[in-house]
C-alpha cells in the first residue's frame, strides 16, 4: 500500500467524479494509496482542510501558511498551537521559503518560517517545508529554530544533493514528487538514486504537478503510484519495497505505530 505523504484535497480538480470528493478518495484507495496528508497552505480554508481530515478515516491534515500565502491571516504562534490540537493534525505546515519570484518578501517568510518552527517544537510535531531557490536561507533557520528531535520534511523536493544530506543532518526526510519523473529533472533523478531508503517519502502535491504519463493533466492522490513505481526503477528496487519503505518512513515522522 501507498501513502501520499502531501497532497491538496480541498483544491483538487473533481469534475471526472462529478465534483465528489469520495470519488477521488475511492479512486486513490482502488490503486492501492491508503492514507494521505492533505496539507493546509492558508489559514483561511483551514476548516475545510480539517472537515476533510475528520471526515475520512485515512486522512490526517497539517495546519499552516504557504510562503507565497501575502494575503489573509498571518499565523501567530498561539494560533498555529491552537489549530495543532485539532483532532487528527499530525504536522504544522506547509511553511516555508520561495524566492523563485524574487526576494521582495523574504523578511516576511524568515519570520513566518520562525514562527512555524517554533511551533512544531512547541506542540511536538513535525514540520513541512516548502523551499525554492532559498537554500541557504532554509537550511540556516531550520538550524537556528527547528527541534532536531522532532524533525520534518522538506516536501516536493527539486534542490541539490548537498542541501538534501544537510537537511537529514538535521532530522529531516525528503520526500519526492512527479518532478522526478520529468524528462529534464536530472539532477533530482540522481539525488532519488542516492537517498538512503529510511529518509524517503513520495507525494503527489496534487492537484499540481502531475507525474509522467498524466503530466500537464490535474493531479491526484492516486497518482503517487507513479512517483513510487519512477523512484523504484531509479533505485533498482521493487515497488512493493518502495511503498513499504516509505510508508513506514511517513509513519515514524508523523508519529504513528509502524
């Protein structure tokens, strides 16, 4: 079995399940994905996020705001701690760094970031990390701020070698998404061939990011099957010992019995 380990349930595209979520839920269990994290970017959905969570017993939720979130609530730490003792909320986040679009914020997301990571040691619970084109800057804070026995992961992961081992240096996992199965992502192939099996996740960041042979389509949880059967290949191992390698991984994270 399969675990989705981040993906978007209260935006995916639900028109092929006649704007049904059970659809797509029975369409990822069909394929064998039998729990997923469906990850809050934005304070203002969050109790759509934790209605999804509680009402399917496969699904847990996180609780945060997305880098690139510069309207709506800003998370303070109470807030963030509050929202984290909702039922099934195994994680805070997603949070994180983004510069793709320039560094005109990035004061904002340092502090933001700060204010998630203090959370996650508050409550005990792990952190997802968004970070694009800010290496440096998420690796210095996640040193300065994060409790390195709790830990987190650096999801939909597309950076170098270096930051992924500096990163698991410090506790966290990497988790992998349909950006390795494209043509050009190369680089993050070979990072997928050296990373050592108990620090692996995969994900579907759906409905973004689709991977080969749905690429450019809507993505959903179902699709993580094509992440895993990819990442194996590249691995040279079975996709049976793939899934179970990283569905045990998730449930060390996020603290469930493995």
């Amino acid at each position: 079995m399969f675990i989705d380990s981040h993906c978007h349930l209260d935006r995916l595209k639900l028109s092929p399940y006649n704007d049904q979520l059970d659809g797509a839920i029975e369409a990822a269990q069909d394929a064998g994905v039998d729990t997923m994290l469906c990850v809050a970017i934005d304070l203002e959905h969050i109790e759509q996020v934790l209605s999804i969570a509680a009402n399917y017993p496969s699904i847990y939720a996180s609780v945060g705001v997305h880098p690139t979130s510069h309207e709506g609530e800003e998370p303070t730490l109470q807030r963030l701690i509050d929202l984290s003792k909702r039922d099934k909320v195994v994680a805070i986040g997603e949070t994180g760094l983004d510069y793709y679009y320039g560094e005109e914020t990035s004061t904002v997301q340092r502090e933001r970031f700060i204010t998630h990571l203090k959370a996650s040691e508050a409550v005990q619970k792990p952190v997802i990390v968004h970070t694009r084109d800010a290496k440096e800057d998420t690796l210095s804070l996640i040193e300065q701020h994060s409790d390195r026995s709790i830990g987190g992961v650096l999801h939909c992961f597309t950076e170098d070698w270096d930051m992924a081992k500096r990163a698991m240096d410090m506790n966290f996992y990497i988790s992998l998404s349909g950006i390795v199965t494209f043509k050009n992502a190369v680089e993050l192939q070979d990072v997928a061939r050296k990373m050592p099996l108990d620090r692996l996740l995969i994900e579907t960041d759906s409905p973004y990011l689709a991977p080969v042979p749905f690429r450019g389509k809507p993505n959903e949880p179902k699709h993580v099957v094509e992440v895993a059967k990819f990442v194996a290949e590249l691995k040279g191992l079975t996709v049976e010992e793939l899934a179970k390698a990283t569905s045990d991984n998730f449930k060390r994270l996020f603290r469930f019995e493995v």
